[in-house]
C-alpha cells in the first residue's frame, strides 16, 4: 500500500485524528493549574518581601506623630515627658500614653540622643519640657537606598521629618 493511502487511513472524515481530538481535555488544563499553583506556593514565600519605600515613609511619620503627642502632653500637663527610642530593638514608646511602634528588622535604625538632659542623665530617650523645648535628637529609618530623619529640634522642640537618600 502506498504511504499517501496509508496517511489517509488514519483519518477520519472530519479531518478528526483515529485516536482522539485535537486539543486539551478539562482535566488536563485542572492539572497543569494545579501544578502552577503548586510551583507559586513553593516560591512565593522565598521571594523577599521587605518593607517598601512607602511603608519605610509611614513608620517615619508614625514616629515623629508618637514625638508630638508627646511635646503636646508635656505641655499640657505641665509636666516633663521622655519618649522612649531604642534603635538596638527598633522601638519608639510613648511616655504620655505608652504607645509603642515597633520597626521591623529590615529596617536599620540608628538614633542620636543626648546623655543629658537637663543636668539628669538620660537613657534612650528625648524628653520633652512643659516649655515646649526638648532635649532633642534624631531617629533614623534606612532600608535600600530610602531614608528618613525624623528631627526633633532642642530648642523649640518642634518634629520634622526629612528624606534622606543613600547612595
């Protein structure tokens, strides 16, 4: 038999193949999904996931919120108030309402602070007077090339936050 007979044999009419469709059937396209998100759930979680330069903005502006309340209660309460800043654990706790907020470890934070304020030694901390005026100091956030100050000026104990950039 010729080999174009032969080919043509294995056709049927519809131009269909002897032995199945052509296309994918739904329980192949089931599995292939599910092998992709098999893959997903294996890789995603290894992928690093670190605090975007958005939310390196907002724990600046959380902090230096924390600094005022704090300059404000002070002076309402006519009464010397410390903030606590501990850069070794990446904490900033209010002294007027304990409020902590907590900087993730991806985040490098460096602080300066006075060791004294006021004639007292002072221990991680940037105290604020029933004057208004502080004893001052920066909080530093930084992670890539993203920074930010967060100043509280010693005079006036008024709180600016700065964008700094690493290069």
């Amino acid at each position: 038999m010729p080999r174009a007979e032969r080919a043509d044999e294995s056709k049927l009419e519809g131009g269909e193949l002897e032995g199945g469709e052509a296309g994918f059937t739904l329980l192949e396209i089931v599995c292939a999904l599910a092998i992709v998100a098999l893959l997903a759930a294996i890789a995603l979680p290894r992928l690093p996931l670190g605090t975007s330069r958005p939310r390196l903005e907002a724990y600046a502006v959380e902090a230096a919120a924390v600094f005022k309340a704090d300059r404000a209660a002070a002076i309402r309460r006519g009464a010397l108030i410390a903030t606590g800043v501990d850069a070794l654990t990446g904490r900033v706790v209010s002294g007027a309402s304990g409020r902590t907020i907590r900087i993730p470890r991806d985040v490098r934070v460096e602080a300066v602070l006075p060791r004294y304020c006021n004639g007292r030694r002072v221990n991680a901390a940037i105290g604020f007077f029933p004057s208004g005026m502080s004893c001052g100091g920066v909080l530093t956030l930084a992670r890539g090339a993203a920074a930010y100050e967060v100043r509280v000026n010693w005079l006036t104990g008024g709180v600016e936050i700065v964008s700094r950039h690493n290069s």
